[in-house]
C-alpha cells in the first residue's frame, strides 16, 4: 500500500521542480518542504501520543486493566451445601432437607392483580385478597410464598402468569412430625438450627456452600467459551443417632397418654443399652412437630431429659444402698431396726407412711422404699464414702452427650454438708440430676457395676460416604459385679410380691427396678411444694440386663406415686423393646429374698 | 587444483547466457555480476494463489464459525433439554421421598396396623426354633375385635351371593381342563375379584393410597399456604 502511495508525491515533487523551473517563486519551493517536515513532525506526535497511550494501556496498566474488564463479565453465584440428614439407629429418616421452591413476584410487571392473586389462591391455600395486596405496587421483587413444594411451583408455572417467578430453595422436612423433635431440635426461617441437635452440630450438618464463577454475555447467561471457577460445595454430613425410632414412637406415645390421664405437667422416658451406654429412646411429652417449630409452646421446645433437673427421691436409694454393699458395710440380708420416727441434727425424719418399730433386712429396706432403713444404712459408711460414690455414678457431672442447654444436676461438696445433709441426701433429696443420669445409674448397676458414658450419636457419615465413629464412651468402675449383682436381686424384689411396683411386671420376664415419689422444691418459697414426680427406673431382664428404662411424670393430679403412674409406662415401653429388639427371656427363676426377719 | 576450473567455466557460461537475454549491446565486462529476474511472470502467477489461499482461509473461517456455533448451540439445546429433565426427576425424587418418609414413620404405620385390626403385644414372647421352646409367657393381646371376611361363617358364605360362586372342589369325575376353562371364563367375566364382587373387566382396581402430606411451609404469617390436594 505504501509502496502505492509513494509515488504520487514524488510525481507531484518532479511537477513543482517543472513548474518553479518556469515561474520560478524560491519560496513556495522552500514551503512545500517545511509543510512536509511539519507534516512528519505533526503526524509522527500524533503517533506517538498513540503509541504512549498504547504502551500505557498495554503495558503499564495493562494486567490491571484487563482484570477490572473481567471483573465486569464475571458473576459468582453461590452453590448451596445440601444440609445433611439426622438418622435413627436403623438408618431411617429423621430429619431430611428437599427441594423447594420460593415463589416471588415483579409487582411493575402485573397489570391486573386480582385476577393473578384469584389464579394463585387455591394452589397457594392463600387468602386471594392477601395476595391481591401483595401484587399490587412498584416494587421489583417480593416473596408470594416461601419453601413451596415443586409440585406446587409446577402447577403455578403452568398458568404462565405474568410477573410471577420462582427461585430454588430447600426445605427441612420432619417425616415422623413430633418424633424425637426434642432431640431433634428444630431450624429457623434460614434453614440453620435453632434447637436441639440441629443447632448442636449446625456446623457439620450445614456443610459449606461452593462458588461459581463464570463470565456472562450480554444477556446474563455464561459465555461457552468463557473463563469460569468452580469451587464446589461441601455438603453437610449426616448424623446417626441411637435413637431407635420405633422404640421412641411407643417411648413417646406411652408418656403421653400417661401425662394426659394423670393430668401431669409433663413426663419423660429414657431407654438405654447398658452395655453399650446407648440411647434408644429419649421421649417427653408434651412435644411439639419441628415442622413447625412456631406453632409450638415455648416450654416444650427443650430436650427435658437432658435440660430439667429434679431431686431423684427413692431412685436415688439404689447408690446409697450400692454404696454400703460395696463397702462391705451390709449384704442384702442384713437386718436393720428400723424405728418410726429418726431424729438427726434438728430434723424428725419419717417414712411414707407411719410405721412403729419394723424388722426389716436391706433388701426388704429397698422393696418398701423405707427412707429410715436407707439413712441407718448409709451411716455405716458416712457420707464423706457416699459423696465419693455419687460422683462415680455420674451426679453432678456432665453426661457426655454435648446437648445444648443441658443441666449437670447438683450435689453439695461434702465440705458444705450440714447435719441433715447427709440423711436428706441418703434416700435422694437435696440433690438433684437428670433423667439421664438418673437411668445411668440403674444401667451402671444393669451392666455389672461399670458405668459406660450415655451416646446419642452413633457415627456421622461424610457425604464422600466415609463413615466417623464418636470416641468410644468413658467406662468407670464404679461397684464390684458381685455388688451390682446383689443389687439387682434387691431391684427384683421391687416389683415382686409386697414390693412398690408390682405395675412393671412384665409376664415371663424377670425384671427388677425402684420406684421413687420425689417431692418438687417450690421455686419461689425453697421448700418443697405439694408437687412430685412419680418415677420408677427399671431394667430387664434383671439377670442379664438388656434394656434399662427410666420413666418420669412430673406434678401429676391424678395419682401420686412412682409404682402407680410411671410403672405401667415401664411395662408398656420395656415390653414392646424387648419384642423389638428381640431379647428372650432368660427363663432363669427369681431367687427369693427376705424382706423382713424375726417374727 | 582440477576443480577450481570447472567451477570458473561453469560460472562463466551461466553469466554469458544471463547478460546475453538481459544486457544487449552492454560490455560483457561491466554487468557480470548483475542478473535480472522475470517479475511479471513470477506477479501474475502468485496473485492467483493469493486469492485462492485468502478464499479457502475465508470459507474455512466461515464454515469452522458455523460447526462452532451449531456445536454451541446444540450444546445448548441438550444442556437445557437436560435441565428441565433434571429438574423434573429432582421434583418427582423431593415429592416421592417426602411420601416415602411420612408413609414410613411409626405414627402413620401405627395407625394403618390397627386399621387392619393390629394391636400392641403386651407380652413378647419367642420360639425357640432348635428345640422349638416357647421363650416367654404368650399371652392374647388385648383390644377390640373386628369383623373381618375370615369371621363369616360356612352358612354366611354359602348363602352370600358373593361367596357362592366358588370353583369346585376336586372330586370324584373333576376334569382338570374344563375347571381351567371355567376359571379363565370367570377371569374374563371380571367375577374374580374382592370377596367376589363383579369387577369391570379392563378397570384398574389399583387404588390411590391416602398419602398423609407434610405441609407446605410458610414463614410468612399471613401467607400460610397449604398442601396441594
């Protein structure tokens, strides 16, 4: 092209040297050359205007440059983590995350409001002027209706509605309703939780959201070609629980039929496995459905086995006892004189029900739940060795279980004990624990005297499908296995014949347990209200213990002790567990122990 | 000392033959060095390459932007076409395990054993299949009876319509080929069916299973939607 160009100028030059030769004018000669050195000078400024701006923009600033284009293309959206489930001890659901839908509107894009809002009404199950309000005004977005099922969404998109659209959402789904909801726990309007074990391991079972990047075309969608980041989500893990929901259903089915009839203002159960320490079922009533945790009352949202602490009364009897057995202070047949009426420090203490002189033997002090029997007993080892053995059974200790809100109980330190301390103490008030720690001590008597920590977690699989076991559970040797053997044979003699709760017999099994009627402190004066909870803690079979069951019915109206309220939930639980997890008889017979001696 | 002559001759016959087409009439002597090229053949000749090669690069650029973008845009096609696929099997797979769950949960089970007229044992009890013990004190379970088929008596079902359009039973004289013909006459007459009743032969007798939904979800207070029937 240059080459093109050229020649012309050099024509024209050979002209003017023609023409000037004729008119002969020296200074337009002179001119022209200037005007084109001037012309050179001009253009070659001109070029390297451009050529500094060209090294300017490519070179100097040009990384710099070309990152903030890019940053204008490029959108990041967020990848949601799929909230893992909560699952029973057979692997079923518990608590599981679906797709949803959120249903959003552009207001400025829908002319007849009403007519839209009468369209979506029955699918929505909304009120048609509710929504009619909603659709009316300027505003760009807003939610119709949050966490819709797709079917849902699906019949919506159907209509082809103007202004109308949906954006992708999940939903927390509680399948069995109000299952297990008070260890369950419950999420919030951000689908984190809020309660129970959901909040507890929030971190795990939310999982990290991931991060795409990528660079959009003019019309917001990605270009092919385009560079993109992808950084993928981490999905939340999924937690087993021991909880067996079969077990939990008749666990929490019975405990409320029981509440309701005794007009009580609440009640718990507690299946355990012994051996292992894990929890089968962990039922309160009343509950609520997590499925909608709002609708629910404030009070019955928390885990009461673990966050309600209460003075255990009688079955507290069985560590005291325990206690002296193992010290080798007394055998379940040593007779004890018990009088009606014992004075120690500057308080009378007496029994349920007023009695003269009785001759009882230990274990006959155990069948009749006689509190003066248990303090005569427990003298023989002071209360310095029985503060020792009530640490080792777990009282006044954390359960191991990390539950939110969770109550550790309370002892005095023996330091602080006054002169009725240790008597109170003896036959299980002025202390106070929970439900699980009151059935761990009958599981550590119910697998031979080694107390294995309570679980209700028993693993948690990655969604890579790699499976974390918890750490194995504390054991601690707290009696001797002839001592938790003795025990047991003392625990039968409870629901034998003359015993408190013949209610808990289950036909063709041996079981053994203790019955307790605890009196409640008055939270406002201090003392003890009229108020108790009935309990009874049993196991079964008492020989070979499987099952360890501890049930709780807190201020009942109808009926007032542990053998006629909280037994009949026992036979009712225990029987149906030991069916479902088939555990036969052992088919051994009872050995028969004196309650009383002498004449 | 032979090579270096023929190498002169050579060059010399090359520059007599050059200086010969392009210098005429120029001293030998002057111009040996120059030779002069034909370029107008040489012009001619590439320029028609030239527009060859540019057309083929054209067309090539033209036909590989057109694979691209079909490629493109089938991708695109198949990427949306599975979208929607997965979207739908994603909104079957939610609904499905939703009624699988509330199905499967011990409250509805419950409730469907003791429709069929289930109750709770209250005493668990086993057999022992080596020695074939009874383990456990069985006892009958409490609760209310039901009436179910199985109770009706011989008379009941003999003189139920119903009932009475039995098969035979095989006898003396029973003729294993007609009992087929007849009950194959019955199966396409639609008189095999529950308890006998005339069902409409070709009408499916599946019937929905109440599926217990769990609700939709609304934090909206004023917005409480409802399950879809």
């Amino acid at each position: 092209m240059s080459s093109r160009k050229l020649p012309p100028p050099r024509l024209r030059d050979s002209r003017t040297s023609h023409a000037s030769g004729f008119a002969s004018k020296p200074i337009r000669l002179g001119s022209s050359t200037k005007r084109g050195l001037a012309l050179m000078i001009a253009s070659t400024m001109v070029l390297m205007v451009f050529g500094v701006r060209l090294i300017d923009l490519q070179a100097v600033r040009g990384s710099e440059l070309a990152s903030s284009a890019l940053d204008q293309r490029l959108r990041t959206t967020e990848i949601p983590a799929q909230r893992g489930s909560i699952l029973d001890a057979s692997g079923a659901p518990l608590a599981i995350t679906v797709d949803a839908k959120n249903v959003t509107a552009d207001q400025t894009m829908i002319d007849q409001p009403a007519v839209v809002a009468e369209a979506l009404a029955p699918i929505l199950g909304a009120d048609a002027d509710i929504l009619a309000d909603r659709l009316t005004g300027e505003r760009r977005f807003i939610y119709l209706a949050k966490e819709v099922t797709p079917d849902t969404w699906e019949q919506i998109s159907e209509l082809r509605l103007p202004g109308i659209f949906s954006e992708n959402s999940s939903r927390r789904i509680y399948p069995s309703g109000e299952l297990a909801a008070n260890v369950l726990g419950f999420v919030g309007e951000e689908g984190s939780g809020l309660g129970g074990y959901e909040y507890a391991y929030e971190e795990q079972l939310g999982g990290t959201p991931g991060e795409l990047t990528f660079e959009k075309g003019p019309g917001g969608r990605a270009i092919p070609t385009g560079a993109s980041m992808r950084v993928n989500a981490e999905q939340g893990v999924d937690i087993q629980l021991t909880l067996d929901r079969d077990i939990q259903h008749v666990a929490q089915v019975a405990i409320a039929e029981a509440v309701q009839s005794s007009g009580a203002s609440d009640g718990t159960v507690v299946v355990m496995d012994p051996q292992s320490g894990r929890i089968l079922a962990l039922a309160t009533a009343p509950t609520f459905d997590p499925n909608f945790p709002t609708q629910g009352v404030q009070r019955n949202l928390s885990n009461r086995p673990l966050t309600d602490a209460f003075e255990p009364g009688s079955t507290s009897k069985v560590m005291t006892l325990a206690a002296v057995i193992n010290e080798g202070a007394a055998t379940p047949y040593t007779p004890i004189k018990v009088p009606g009426v014992l004075r120690r420090g500057d308080k009378d203490f007496h029994d349920s029900s007023a009695h003269g002189t009785l001759n009882l033997t230990l274990s006959g002090v155990m069948a009749k739940s006689n509190n003066i029997g248990t303090i005569l007993a427990a003298e023989r080892i002071g209360g310095k060795k029985l503060s020792k053995y009530l640490k080792k059974f777990g009282i006044g200790q954390e359960t191991g279980l990390n539950f939110p809100g969770e109550t550790k109980g309370f002892v005095p330190a023996h330091e602080d004990w006054s002169p009725t301390s240790f008597p109170t103490i003896a036959f299980g008030q002025g202390l106070s624990v929970n439900a699980v720690q009151a059935t761990s001590v009958f599981s550590t008597i119910a697998n031979d005297g080694l107390r294995v920590e309570p679980s209700l977690v028993s693993k948690i699989i990655h969604a890579d499908g790699s499976v974390e076991e918890p750490e194995a559970p504390q054991t601690t040797r707290v009696v001797t296995r002839e001592t938790a053997k003795q025990v047991r044979s003392m625990l039968e003699t409870v629901v034998g014949e003359g015993g408190t709760a013949t209610n808990a017999k289950i036909p063709g099994y041996r079981v053994g347990g203790k019955t307790g009627t605890a009196q409640v402190v008055n939270s406002v004066t201090g003392g003890y209200s009229k108020d108790v909870i009935a309990s009874f803690i049993g196991m079964a079979p008492v020989d070979n213990p499987r099952l360890v069951v501890g049930v709780f019915i807190s201020k009942p109206k109808a009926g007032r002790y542990g053998g006629e309220l909280a037994a009949p939930v026992f036979k009712k639980v225990t029987s149906y567990a030991l069916g479902a997890l088939e555990i036969p008889p052992t088919g051994a017979k009872a050995p028969k122990l004196a309650l009383t001696f002498g004449g | 000392m032979s090579a270096a002559p023929k190498l002169d001759s050579l060059a010399d016959a090359r520059d007599s033959s050059v200086t010969e087409y392009a210098t005429k009439g120029v001293r030998k002597s002057a111009r040996a060095n120059l030779r002069l090229v034909s370029p107008m053949r040489v012009q001619k000749a590439s320029r028609g390459i030239f527009i060859v090669v540019l057309l083929g690069i054209l067309s090539l650029g033209g036909v590989a932007v057109l694979v691209i973008n079909t490629t493109l845009a089938q991708g695109a096609f198949t990427l949306s076409e599975l979208r929607s696929q997965q979207a739908e099997l994603s909104r079957a797979e939610a609904t499905l395990t939703e009624e699988v769950a509330a199905l499967a949960a011990p409250t509805s089970l419950e409730q469907q054993a003791r429709a069929l007229g289930m109750v709770p044992s209250s005493a668990p009890a086993f057999i022992r299949v080596t020695d074939g013990k009874v383990l456990g004190k069985p006892k009958a379970a409490e609760g209310a009876k039901i009436a179910t088929p199985a109770d009706a008596t011989v008379a009941e079902a003999v003189t139920d319509p119903a009932l009475a359009d039995l098969p035979e039973a095989p006898g003396v004289g029973y003729d294993p080929a007609a009992a087929d013909a007849m009950a194959n006459e019955r199966q396409q007459n639609g008189l095999v069916g529950a308890k006998g009743k005339k069902a409409k032969a070709g009408v499916d007798q599946w019937t929905e299973p109440t599926v217990i939904k769990a609700e939709v979800i609304s934090e909206d207070a004023l917005l409480d939607a409802v399950p879809v029937q």
